[in-house]
C-alpha cells in the first residue's frame, strides 16, 4: 500500500540530488577559482587574473553540463518510479477501498492514464525548462551557473581594484552571496522572485507526489459516483484548510448535481489553487467517505487555533532553511580554508538548532525532521547511490 507519506519521503529523496547537484557546482567552481594563489593576485595584476579566469568557462561548462545531464538522466528515472509504478498502486489500493465501501466495481476510466500521462509529462517540463535547459546551453549569457561563475569573477576584479577589498576577502565574500542565494533556476514568481535551483525543483517534485496521489485517487472516487471524502486533521493547517479539515466534504463543486448540500465543497477553498487547499505543500489526506455509513474518526481542532499554529510551523521551516544555508556555507568555507567563516557557520548552526529545541519545548504539536537540517555530501547514502550513475570529478 502507498501512503502519501511514501510518496513525499521518495519526493525528497530526489529533490536530494538537485541539492548535491547545487553543491557539486559550488564545489567545482570554487575548485577552478582556487586554481590561482589568491594572495598573489593584487589592483596591479587583476585584470590578468580575470582574463585568466573568464578562459576557463569552457571547462567549467562542460563539467557542469557532465553533472547535471547524467543527474538528469538518474532524476528522470526516479520520477517516472514516482509517478507511474506508484500511481498503479495508488489506484489498485483505492480500488479496493471503493470496491469495498459500494459493492460494486467500476472499469479504470481514460482520464486515469490521463492524469499520469500529464502529470509525468508537465514536470519533465517543468524541471527541463527551468533548469535543464538553462543549464545546459553552451551560451554563457543564458547559463545561470556561468552567470553565477562570471559575476564572482567580475565582482571581484572590481572590489580588488578599488582598493575595498583584499582579493581573497573579495573571492571568499562573493562565493559566500552565490552559496547564500543558490544557483538560479529561470523560474520567476508573480512577485517577481527568483527560485533557486533546488527550491524550484523541491516545489516541484514535492507537488507532482501530492498530487499524483490525489488526484488519481479522486478521479478513481469519481468514477465510482463518489463526490464526499473525509478530509484528514492536523493541529497546524493554512488557512484554506483549516475551515473543513477533519471534516467530511464534497470533492466535485456544489453547482455539480451530485453534491451534497449537507458539506462544504474543497472548490469553496482554494481547491486547484497554490495556495489553496490541496496546493502547493498541504499535506491533507481525502479518503473516501458515503454519508451515513461511514464514521468521521479524525481530531477535531479549532481553526483559528490551527492557523496560528501554523504560523508557528513555518517559523520552524525558516529555522531549518536557515541551518541548512548555513551549512551549505560551512562547505564552501571549507573548500576555501577560511577557518573565521566555519567557526562563524558552526556557532550559527548551534544557535539556530538550540531555538528548534526551545520551539518545540513550547509547541508540542511540532516535531523534530533532522532531514530537513541536513545538506548532502559525498558520504551520503543518496548521493552514493547517484555516483553509481554520475562521475563526480
């Protein structure tokens, strides 16, 4: 049986390699900046060290270009396991379910392998418009890595040039704002922000599981007749679920002839939106539900209380992001033999983990995800088991 659980944890056992990916990058061009004895380089010699520089952009390029198309090639694989061998489970398991609920069964209609087809087919897209491609192009005005590369090089020439900075103090500073910032992917949102890599492609994936278990599951419960489903409860909900959670509701709009007048319908919130319920990281669970056989077993919480608590959650999603970036700089710092900055990254670590702790202490619906702390490295069992595909050079 394949339980949305399954499904976000192989969700973010791929949203790992964008991640390792993310680092091997930073890894590599660091390693290509380092090439040159940084306390050899001064405002009189500069500008040969940035011409030097900028003539390493081909090799450069086509080790990133290495990287991500065998990380693709492996990511590719991995999603389709996602989507297809678990969407065929997903409806067997919903299947039986339903069989068992109305004593009937229902043939597998063509909107299933719809649904699977599309959804395979919009986050191919999505991943290869927005990283792949932009990554992968030999023209280093749209490569967002050589992008990245240039402007360290750049930035740095000009700050060692006017005398504002020592050239190392300058390479170290401009190395930790592109760790900081992540590689861009060319997603931009409505308010005009870029994602990085790795967050685009975590948004992504995490909504392609989401919603390959449910709508499949939905459109199985809709061939069957079966518009009401009980929506599972959590003590922190956003405020589009927090209404209707643990309640039973109607899964088709109310202007459908077989709603149920007696529930609210998920279309009255947000339903289909990203902030809606059911978008973009809600984690509520439909289960099939016929009114006056079935019983509502889920906790009920208020929903007043259950946004607030929700707010207290993302509080703790900030603190884990800001761990994880810290590490991530702890890396960079490494590979840049700037013991200041680990010493710096290590106390901010701690820091950052000791508020967890205290959070948690007060708010005991929260819970503890070390995973979401972590960073990959070379050691990792995912990253292992990528290498098998991927020569890390």
């Amino acid at each position: 049986m394949v339980t949305l659980n399954q499904m976000e944890n192989q969700a973010d056992d791929i949203v790992n390699i964008y991640s390792a990916l993310e680092d091997k990058i930073f890894n590599r061009i660091i390693k290509t900046l380092r090439d040159t004895d940084f306390s050899k380089v001064s405002q009189e010699n500069v500008l040969l060290w940035q011409m030097e520089q900028l003539n390493k952009m081909g090799v450069l390029n086509e080790n990133i270009i290495d990287y991500l198309s065998s990380a693709s090639d492996y990511t590719s694989e991995q999603l389709k396991t996602l989507i297809r061998s678990n969407g065929d489970e997903i409806v067997n398991d919903i299947d039986s379910e339903l069989k068992r609920m109305s004593k009937r069964s229902v043939p597998v209609s063509d909107e299933v392998d719809a649904i699977t087809s599309s959804l395979v087919n919009q986050t191919f897209e999505d991943l290869n418009n927005n990283i792949n491609q932009t990554m992968m192009t030999t023209n280093y005005d749209n490569n967002q890595a050589m992008r990245a590369y240039q402007a360290i090089v750049k930035q740095s020439t000009l700050e060692t040039m006017t005398g504002l900075k020592t050239h190392e103090k300058a390479i170290r500073d401009n190395v930790y704002k592109l760790v900081d910032e992540g590689i861009k992917s060319d997603f931009v949102d409505k308010a005009g922000r870029e994602w990085s890599m790795e967050a685009y492609s975590r948004m992504v994936v995490e909504t392609t599981a989401h919603r390959t278990y449910n709508d499949l599951r939905l459109q199985r419960m809709d061939d069957f007749d079966v518009v009401t489903a009980l929506m599972s409860s959590h003590a922190a909900a956003r405020e589009a679920c927090a209404g209707i959670q643990g309640q039973v509701v109607n899964v088709v709009p109310m202007s459908d002839p077989r709603a149920d007048s007696r529930y609210d319908s998920i279309y009255n919130h947000g339903y289909g939106d990203p902030a809606g319920t059911q978008g973009i990281n809600c984690h509520h669970n439909l289960w099939p539900f016929i009114p006056d056989v079935n019983t509502n077993n889920q906790p009920q919480y208020d929903a007043e209380e259950a946004q607030e608590n929700g707010k207290i959650q993302q509080t703790q999603r900030r603190l884990e992001r800001d761990i994880r970036r810290q590490k991530k700089r702890l890396l960079a710092a490494e590979e840049l033999d700037d013991d200041l900055m680990q010493q710096k990254c290590k106390d901010v670590i701690r820091t950052k983990q000791k508020q967890i702790r205290e959070l948690l202490k007060k708010n005991d619906f929260l819970v503890r995800d070390y995973s979401r702390e972590q960073v990959q490295s070379p050691q990792s069992s995912i990253f292992n088991e990528v290498q098998q595909t991927i020569e890390f050079s």
